[in-house]
C-alpha cells in the first residue's frame, strides 16, 4: 500500500484526492491528512479514512479536533511546524502538497528533504522560491511529479522524449468566465460572478485566479522551473473548451498534445501511481460531442495580471515571490468586497514597484519579502 500524506485535504483538490483513494483503496492509504481552517470536515474525513495522523493549522481549533477524535487511534496535532515535520514520517511515500498559496512552501521542502515523492498541486511553491526548490530537488534526489492539469499535461508530453530539447511549450487557458468582457464591464464584475468558472470545479482562490489570467502567470512562472525552459519559450494559448490541457513543440516542429475532459482526478491519479496508469471512472473524452477547438491569444492590456507576472519572472531574484504575496492579498480583499475586479491589478503592480528587491534569494529573503509585500498590499488597498 503506498502511503499519502495529503497537505489541504479539505480544499477542492484535497477532496477529490480522496475520492481518487476511494477509487483505489487497495493501492493507496492514507497517512496524514492536514487542513488550514475547516475543523469540521477534517474530523469526517478523519473517521472515514482513519490516518495516523491529522494536523490542523489553525491551533485554535485544536481542541474542537481532539476532542472529536479522542477515542480513535489517531494523532493530532495543530500548527504550521506540525504540517512541516509530518511530511517526514518514515512510513510516508508520497506528499500531496494542495494547501493554497506561500503557506506550501516549508512543507514542500521538507518533504524534498526527506526524499518523498511529491505530488505538487501548490504552484505557488515554485512561484515563490523556483530555483531553491529544483536545486533541493536535484540534491535530494527528489522526485516532482505536477498536479495541476496544464503541468501534468506537459510532463506527460514529454514522456519519453529524454534528450530531445522543447523548443516551446504551448500552456492552455480557459480564458476564464470573463474572456468577451470589456474593460469597463471589468469594473463591475462581482465575485460572485468571479467564483462562476465555466469548465473547472476549484477552490475560491484558484477560481478568482483564472478570472484574472493570474493563474496563468503563476503557472507560467511554475512552467519554468518544472521544464527548464526561459519565459520567451513560453506561450499562452486561450483555450475555451478546456480539452487540450498544453501542448510542448519540438525542435522539428511537431507539437505533442494532451487532451481529456476538464476533471482533476485525472492529473491527481497520475502523479500518485506515475508512471501507471490507473483505471478510472471518469467520463470519457467525446470528439464528436465537442464539434471543434478554439484558440485564441490572450489579451494582457485587459487581463494585466499575466503582464505582471511575465514582468515578475523577467525580473527574477525574489519578484515572484512578491507578485504571489500581493496577488494572495489581493484575491482575498476582494472576496470580502473591500477592493473592485480591476484593482486587484493595482495592488500587485504598486507592491512590486515598492518592496524591497532582492536578486539572488535565500529562504529567509523570501520569508521576508512575502511579509513584506503583504503589508504593503494592505497598505496600498486601505488607500484605494
């Protein structure tokens, strides 16, 4: 059986990794289960797959937790430093890394240290500190197999192509809910029109982020490091239908392509039996169903955010971790209302052109810097 250790199991990525489990309890166990915020569902989860261990972050929830499952052989724990120490565990083989955001990077870390085999759902890990995370990779003998459906579509293009250089590689894009708007009807987007994506089922954030095409810049950013590729060998392609989930060109200009329906179990079983196949219960892909494939360029004087985040990696040093922390304040100002669609651009542009700039980044530069540009996006939203 090979153990899990899922980090965020009550977010939307988590639970459908569970489901995946159910789909394949007799290879797959879970370990661990750890979740930011939400006591309530990991308690259930708990007692439905009864891990060693559950971690819940919020400490102030601990005692909800413990005293909910103080009558089962399970360890529970509270805290950022738990999350990061359990993705240790001998028995552990592989770790899910699905919290949101800067919170990902320490556990990930760890994790490459302790030589498990990651499934990385949290691209904001190689957002923020790319160079430090391959290079502990590589040390550590690592392996990353990517979860989201754009990397894991990559990565299974080049399968079997050790040796033969990427000349570029095609990153697909829904174009989110917003592709026909205008700038003006920007202005007025609500986030709960924001939170209505057309093809995905994903967590609020992730969803505010495809509506924005940040998503697309982070995965841009993450593209990078994954494949080794520069930022110029990188192009987005919008892409309605959500079938063709990227493309990777080659040096004799054929293109490989990875198609499926938009369902992430799909990239979520694969990084945990790769490179098995498993069999799955998912709907099956019909060509005739979908009629024909839309591709359109996207337009970055309208969806700034994926401008920033190309500006971001060009400038390089710490400025990706910036952008993410600016974007993280950003979304979550939004989603109570405080700033409009079109300002979250105006928050992440201002923190970049303020904090501080750091080109060659430790850990500890980076852990500065993401307080650093939280405050001043706060800063900057309390003025807009």
């Amino acid at each position: 059986m090979k153990q899990l250790a899922i980090l965020g199991s009550t977010g939307s990525i988590g639970t459908q990794a569970l489901e995946v489990v159910d789909e394949h309890s007799d290879i797959f166990e879970v370990y661990a289960l750890t979740a930011n915020d939400n006591a309530e569902l990991l308690i259930k989860q708990a007692i439905k797959y009864m891990p060693d261990t559950v971690v819940i972050a919020n400490e102030s929830k601990y005692p909800e937790v413990k005293e909910a499952l103080e009558d089962l052989p399970i360890k529970v724990w509270a805290g950022a430093e738990a999350i990061a120490q359990i993705v240790m565990a001998e028995p552990v083989d592989t770790v899910l890394t699905a919290m949101v955001g800067f919170s990902g990077l320490r556990p990930t870390i760890e994790a490459i240290k302790a030589g498990k085999n990651i499934a990385l759902a949290n691209k904001e890990t190689l957002v923020v500190a790319g160079e430090l995370i391959i290079q502990l990779a590589n040390k550590y003998n690592a392996s990353i197999v990517p979860v989201d459906s754009e990397h894991s579509a990559i990565f299974q293009c080049l399968n079997g192509e050790y040796g033969n250089p990427i000349e570029k590689i095609l990153l697909t894009a829904s174009g989110g809910p917003f592709l026909t708007k205008s700038v003006e009807e920007l202005r007025h987007v609500t986030k709960e029109q924001a939170l209505k994506h057309p093809n995905w089922a994903m967590g609020a954030k992730v969803t505010i982020d495809s509506a924005t095409m940040m998503n697309k810049g982070l995965e841009m950013i993450e593209a990078k490091w994954l494949f080794g590729v520069s930022p110029q060998q990188i192009e987005i392609v919008v892409h309605p239908q959500s079938i063709i989930h990227s493309m990777v060109q080659f040096a004799d200009g054929s293109v490989m392509a990875q198609l499926g329906v938009p369902d992430m179990k799909l990239p979520i079983a694969y990084a945990f039996s790769h490179p098995r196949r498993l069999p799955g219960k998912t709907k099956r892909l019909n060509l005739f169903e979908i009629g024909e494939f839309t591709f359109l360029k996207p337009d970055a004087d309208k969806f700034k955010n994926l401008a920033l985040a190309f500006e971001a990696v060009q400038r390089g040093g710490n400025m990706p971790c910036i952008l993410n922390a600016a974007n993280e304040i950003a979304v979550a100002a939004f989603l109570k209302n405080r700033i409009g669609f079109l300002q979250m651009s105006d928050v992440i542009a201002k923190t970049m052109e303020i904090a501080t700039f750091a080109p060659k980044p430790e850990y500890e530069d980076y852990v500065f810097s993401d307080s650093e540009a939280r405050n001043i996006a706060e800063e900057t939203i309390k003025k807009l």
